[in-house]
C-alpha cells in the first residue's frame, strides 16, 4: 500500500477511458518516470451521475489487466466526510477525508491544552529548512493555529478509525484535504496541523492544503504564480521537516486539487520537486469528460451533433449546472457563444473552441467551463452518450492519452520533456 513519489489521481466521470489514461502512464514509465495512478471520484459524481464506487474499481480493474499493469493503484473515494464514507468502504483504499467544514469551529479546551503542552519545545525562535525566515512560536501563536484547526484534525481522526475498523490496518492510504477554505495554510500552521495529525496516529500519505489563487475546474491557474511557487516551497519543506520532528511516513507529500490543466504552474512545481528531491500527488478529474466530448466532436457526424445537443442543453440548464461548482468556476455568461452559432460549427470550430489550447485565438475558457460542469446532461443521455463514447473510442482514446501524458504528465513530472 504504497505511493510512487509522483501520483496522479486520474479522475473519469463514466469510468470508460482507465485504459487511456494508464496508457499515458505506462508511457511514462517507458520513459524512467513511475507514476501511480489513483482513480478518483467523489461522493457527489457519483449521486450526479447514478453510478457506485464499484463501477469505478471495476473499471481501474479491467485498465490494469488489459494493459498488463504491474505497479500499484488505487481507487480513491474523493472528499469524504463521516456522513459518506460508507459508501466507498467496500471497494476504496485510498480515502480523501475532507475536513475543511470543521476548520475554525470550537474544540474542548482541555483536549487543546493536553496538546499545547506536548508542543511546548517547539515555542522559541527557530527556522526550517528551505524557508529564510525565522519563525516566533510562542504559546499564544500555537493555541490560535490549535483553536482553529484541532477538531478538523480530530475529525479526520474518527472517520480514518472508522474506515480502518471496517478495512483493517495498513490497508489504505489516507489523505486529509484542507484545501476548501477561504485563506491558504501558513507554513506554521502546517507544521501544527502536521503535529496534531500525528498526534492522533493518522497514518498521513498526502495533505491537501489551501493556496493563494483559484484553483478553477479544467482551465489554468488564475493568480499571482510568484506567490504560488512561494507557499508550495513552503510547504514542502515544512512536510519535509514535519516528518522528521513527528514520526509521519517517511513518503508523506502534498497533493494538489483541482491540479488538471493548471499549465502555468507545472514549470514552478517541477523545479520545487527537483530542488528538494520531493514527490507530488495532482488531481485531476473533469478533464478526462472533456477529451471525450473533443473525441465525439471531432469524429463529426452523430458525435458531433451529441456534442452540440450537450451545450445547448447547459446553455438552458446554466443556474442547475453550476450550483454545486460556483466555488471553483468563473463564467461569464456573456462571453458564450450563442447555440444558434454553436449549431452551424463543424469539428474543427467545436474542437477548437472547447480544447485547452491557450495558442489557439478559437479556445474559450467560458464555454469550456460550462460543458465540464455538464457532465450531468451526457450521464441522463445513459446508453446513446455510452454507445456513441464506445463508437468512437479510439479517437477519444486517442484525445485522452495525449492530454494525460503530454499536456499534464511530461510538463510536470518529467525533468526534461523528451
């Protein structure tokens, strides 16, 4: 039960693209790069879409026996909390327990106390590797950043015991996400965070933390890059040095949310991964969807026409579309092309205009945005949407394993793109 030091979570809404999508990864290891891929999809995908976890391990499954896969891999049961956990506990062993509800809100004083207490040789003036500064601890510093985040920590405590009583021991990797809040993780607040974490015995893989910027679903990184690659650095050797000071597992990395398509951003990684010989776990999801509907469309005809049905169907549905996704999309209505233009396109207008191609003056990151939150229209379409992707699975296939592989896999994990 064990991560590569590079991981990629390859998310795939209809679970029909894991041959791809290893196959970019099999690339890769041709290559010397190893990548374990985790297939990824949460609790509200699934509710979305109708489908079960089980269809998720079947397919990861079937990806791996056809492509005689020899590595690790794992199924992910994506931002869980207490309240969903059980419907991943059979088929999952990689759990993302999403405690980002719990942060701030109030914790038993003398449960934080007990914990100050065994933080207290930390209080002083001292620095940690890779960060210029000198860090102040002092009591006051340590009991805010406990206040603030301990009952997140201790809910990720009970629902971890809860899936290992149900699992057994050392059956499952475990990743605690933070990252769904309003304001990024100080490198000190990490280093408590971490503290805590090991202070409950959570056997920590990945820690998902908050960053500056929006992290916005299948376009690029909007933010201040400089202060992006500040806070990762940061944060990788405050992990570095957390697992040192408290016993955490030795392979212990972050793991980046929202990851796919943020391009601007690889460059930056990928020198911070090198300067501290340190892995990385990307999430990606939607973008898996979007290649199949860039296959369709290029295949013209009924493909093509699908494709078109789907955005003109968003374009009336919008408010339902994107109610559960306002934190993490930014359309502007106004920048959509009207349906009536959207009809007269052939495969190249549609192709051009939906594929993450920032060279390209056709590309509109509106209209990609709207159709990856559109999953749902394709999912109520059932056996046509499924039996026009099986149609045409070699050109979507075809579409997948080249973004997977060229535009996210080289750029951020390779040390030179080949």
């Amino acid at each position: 039960m064990k991560l590569a030091k590079y991981s990629i979570g390859v998310g795939d809404r209809f679970a029909r693209q894991g041959k791809a999508q290893l196959s970019a990864i099999i690339e890769a290891q041709k290559e010397g790069v190893q990548i374990t891929p985790v297939w990824n999809k949460s609790f509200r995908e699934h509710q979305i879409i109708g489908s079960q976890p089980a269809d998720t391990r079947w397919a990861a499954d079937d990806a791996v026996k056809a492509c005689g896969w020899k590595e690790s891999y794992f199924v992910d049961a994506d931002h869980i909390a207490m309240k969903t956990v059980d419907f991943f506990l059979d088929v999952a062993d990689f759990f993302t327990i999403d405690v980002a509800d719990f942060i701030g809100q109030p914790v038993a004083a003398n449960r934080m106390e007990l914990l100050l207490k065994k933080l207290s040789n930390y209080l002083g003036s001292w620095s940690i590797p890779g960060i210029d500064e000198k860090i102040v601890v002092t009591k006051d510093l340590v009991q805010k950043i406990l206040c603030k985040y301990l009952l997140a920590v201790e809910e990720a405590a009970r629902i971890y015991q809860h899936i290992r009583e149900h699992k057994g021991h050392d059956q499952f990797l475990v990743e605690v996400s933070m990252d769904e809040t309003s304001a990024p993780q100080s490198p000190i607040e990490l280093f408590f965070i971490l503290a805590a974490i090991s202070n409950y015995s959570i056997p920590l893989n990945t820690i998902a933390p908050k960053f500056s910027g929006e992290f916005n679903k299948g376009i690029d990184y909007v933010g201040n890059i400089a202060q992006f690659s500040r806070e990762f650095e940061q944060d990788v050797a405050v992990v570095q040095l957390a697992v040192k000071e408290f016993s955490l597992p030795r392979d212990l990395k972050l793991s980046i949310h929202s990851g796919s398509d943020k391009f601007s951003l690889y460059q930056p990684i990928q020198k911070i991964l090198q300067k501290y010989n340190a892995g990385v776990h990307l999430k990606t999801a939607g973008t898996t969807w979007l290649e199949e509907l860039i296959g369709l469309a290029e295949a013209g005809g009924e493909g093509l026409a699908m494709a078109k049905e789907i955005y003109r169907q968003a374009l009336v549905r919008y408010d339902e579309l994107v109610a559960p996704y306002t934190s993490v999309i930014h359309i502007i209505s106004g920048q959509l092309p009207m349906v009536e233009e959207v009809m007269k396109w052939d495969e190249e207008d549609f192709t051009s205009t939906l594929r993450h191609d920032t060279h390209n003056p056709r590309f509109n990151l509106h209209f990609r945005q709207l159709l990856h939150v559109a999953y749902k229209i394709a999912a109520e379409m059932g056996k046509e949407y499924l039996h026009l992707v099986e149609k045409n699975e070699a050109i979507i296939a075809k579409n997948v394993k080249e973004n997977l592989l060229e535009r996210h896999i080289k750029p951020l994990f390779f040390s030179k793109v080949r």
